[in-house]
C-alpha cells in the first residue's frame, strides 16, 4: 500500500542505501556502491551529499536518484549496471504512474 508517492519514493530510495545494500533483481543485482560511485563521477546528475552523508527523508535526495537525467547518465555511462537500471526505471515509472 502506497501512502503517498513522495514517501514511496524515499522508501525506494533508502531500500537502495540502508540495509544490505544489495538487491537481487532476477539475473541482476542494485547494489549502493555503484550508485556511489556514480555520484562522484564528473557530470552527474547526483550530488555527493545525496549518496554520502544521506539524510533519509531527503524528498530531493531521492527525487534526483529517480530522475530521467539521472536514469540517462547511468545508461550513457554505466551499461554493465544492468540492475540499477531496472530498479531506478520500475520503481521511477511505479511513482509516475501512481501521481497519474
């Protein structure tokens, strides 16, 4: 049950950051240390402090991780990074669809 679709998405977002830190995808795997390491790349869309130091109510935080930009970089830049590109894509889309 979804209780509002900023809170949801901060729920997708510390699911990403907080606890194992590693996802399970059918054939691939989100794991935090990517996204990381995407943020402090030169010409991310992530700011350092929206990975490192996270607050976890931090609606912007997790408003940039499910971004189309973010989303972009990560398919420009990080091909092999096949889960981070499900889980940010299913779950970006699942809040879109929900604020519709």
């Amino acid at each position: 049950m979804l209780q509002d679709s900023k809170h949801s998405l901060k729920t997708f977002h510390n699911n990403l950051f907080l606890g194992a830190r590693l996802l399970v995808l059918v054939d691939y795997t989100a794991i935090y240390n990517h996204i990381e390491e995407l943020a402090f790349t030169s010409g991310s869309p992530l700011y350092h402090c929206d990975v490192y130091k996270l607050d976890c109510q931090d609606d912007n935080a997790a408003a940039c991780l499910f971004s189309g930009a973010t989303f972009n970089f990560l398919a420009k830049h990080y091909p092999p990074y096949l889960g981070e590109l499900i889980y940010l894509f299913i779950f970006g889309e699942l809040i879109d669809a929900y604020q519709n």
